[in-house]
C-alpha cells in the first residue's frame, strides 16, 4: 500500500486533466500541489500556536475539530475516533453508523472522494500525521486524520430549499455522489454560498463513501428538480473523460477494501453507459438506490447476476464484461421487468 504522498506524486501522465489542466483532476496523477502543502502547513502553523484543536460544537458522529486561531482553517477528524473506534468521543465507539463500512477508515475515504472530485466543488483535503495531544488526549502517539479546508459559507443546503440552486452544481455533485456511492449525502453536508452570480454548492463529509455494499445508498439531491434535466455537454464529456482503471489503481494503492473497489468499478461502468444512452441523473439514481428499503435496487440486481454468471470458484467475482454488456441491453427501459 503506498502512502498518500506517494498516491499524489503518481504520475502525470496517468491523469484525467480537464481544459485547465491544473486541479480537476479524475485519476492518479495529482501531483503535490503548492496548495496542498499550504493546507498542512497552514494547519501545523495553528497547532503549533494554539496546541489544539476546537471540539465542533454539533451533534457528530464522529470526532470532529476545528482547527482555528483567529480565523477558521481546516476540519480535522481523526481516524481513531471514528464510529465504531474505541478513542470515539460521542458515545459511538461499539460500532460502524453504517453498514458496508470499516471503522477508521473513514479519513482515507474523505481523501479519495477528493482525489477523484472530477468537477464537483468539494473543499481541498489532505490526510496528515497529527500528535494526539492537539486533540485533548494525554500520550504520545501520532493519529492519522483527514484535513479538509474550510469553507466560508451561508448555511446548508437543507436550511433554504433547492429552488434557487444551480443547474450544473447539482449536476457536479450528483456525478460525484453515483461515482463514489455516497451513502450520507443529506442536506446537511452541502454547504451553500450566496455569491454575485448566485447560490453556489460546496459538497463536504465523505467518509462514507466507497462502501462494501449498496444497500444504503443516499442522495439527497435525488428530490431535485435539476437532476431530471438532461446532462449538458460539459458533463457528458467529464463523464466520457473518466478512466476507469487509473482510478482503480488509485484505489488499490491507497489500501480500500476489493469490495469497494469493485463496486465504485460497477458504478462507474454502468453511468458511462447510462449516460450515453441519455438517461438523466435522476433516471440513474433510480436505478442505482433502493426504492424500499427492504428491495434490492436495479444496480444490485445487475451486480449479482454478474457474479452468478461468472464460472469462477468465488462466486464473490464480479464479471465486469458481462456487467457491460447486461446494462448496455437494460438501459434505457423497465429494468425491473428484466431483472429478479
């Protein structure tokens, strides 16, 4: 497994660039940036002036801090006071909120959901060694945790209603959240900006992305009026833009679970093709999330027909050939009449 510097320094010529050429980057190839390292130092600078960080004064799951001194730098959420982490500070030490997750694994996933951002607007995220101490404990030990810049903001998207949100920024963040099978995007966790040209979104929290299975999935922009409007050129070609097998390997190197690699695979597979047949984001999303919380969704269906067709001695394999094909003749269509 490499280390997040080296995942960074993969490189540049494995990345999926967009027309600026500079950050939006889809696959490994992000190089350290002079930004990246302004982040950390940024945030040692306040840990070496304050000593600590501020516990976040809200009902969270996990342990969650600002890091601030005069002004509000970064959020940090150490790994191992994650739910289902015994050092967890709010009482949900015993197990995962979430099923298809690992506990303390939550800072990689916030990482990577930004690593493969594409052109959704998440904040600037890094993963960093940090003494405990800085996080009120007594010892010595150094705890990973993820860094995510902070953003200026006017509230949440829940606070206002999705009325005068823009077309193309939930868009962004409705490929982002298919893409890495978001199963915690409530509206709580979009942060909203009023700025000259408009009401702008900042999509944040994604430690519960990636998961080991699909049965949660949560989109909360899926009650939108935008993401039944059809997909714009500019997405289209982000989405056609996409290399698959680099961001797997990006995946592997960080250390993800194989299950969650083949299933961000899966997803990833099925919106290119969805996509092109000019199925909306809203179309997908129904395809990809349960309807009822006790059946299993289209993409569920589609995934373990796949592993059954598979003569393999582990029926755990998915068949991504057939994967393809299987979606490619389904879609667009009544896949519920298809599938069982």
């Amino acid at each position: 497994m490499r280390s997040i510097k080296e995942i960074d320094a993969m490189s540049e010529s494995e990345a999926g660039m967009t027309s600026e050429g500079t950050s939006r980057c889809t696959s490994p190839g992000l190089e350290a940036t002079a930004l990246k390292v302004t982040l950390s130092d940024e945030v040692m600078a306040v840990i070496e002036t304050t000593e600590r960080v501020t516990s976040v004064d809200e009902n969270t799951v996990n342990g969650t801090y600002y890091v601030e001194h005069e002004e509000r730098v970064a959020v940090a959420k150490p790994a191992d006071e994650e739910a289902g982490m015994a050092a967890n500070p709010n009482g949900n030490g015993e197990e995962s909120a979430k099923n298809g997750f690992t506990a303390g694994k939550g800072y990689i996933r916030e990482y990577l959901a930004y690593h493969l951002r594409g052109t959704a607007n998440v904040p600037e995220t890094v993963v960093m060694d940090l003494p405990e101490s800085v996080f009120g404990r007594r010892g010595n030990k150094v705890v990973k945790a993820s860094v995510q810049r902070y953003v200026q903001n006017d509230g949440q998207s829940w606070d206002c209603g999705p009325a005068l949100f823009d077309v193309e920024d939930c868009h962004r963040i409705a490929i982002l959240d298919l893409r890495v099978l978001n199963c915690d995007r409530h509206g709580g966790n979009i942060l909203i900006r009023k700025e000259p040209s408009g009401t702008r979104l900042v999509p944040i929290d994604h430690g519960y992305t990636f998961p080991c299975s699909i049965e949660d999935l949560d989109f909360e922009w899926q009650l939108w009026k935008q993401v039944r409007q059809p997909l714009s050129e500019e997405s289209l070609q982000y989405i056609n833009s996409i290399n698959i097998e680099n961001e797997v390997r990006v995946l592997v190197e960080a250390g993800l679970e194989k299950e969650a690699i083949d299933l961000f695979r899966a997803a990833n597979i099925c919106l290119k093709i969805a996509a092109n047949k000019g199925l909306n984001l809203y179309e997908i999303a129904s395809f990809y999330r349960r309807e009822r919380i006790n059946e299993p969704s289209g993409l569920e269906l589609l995934i373990s027909e796949c592993r059954n067709a598979l003569d393999s001695p582990s029926a755990a394999e998915i068949d991504f050939e057939r994967l393809e094909h299987r979606v490619a003749e389904i879609l667009p269509g009544n896949w519920r009449d298809i599938l069982h």
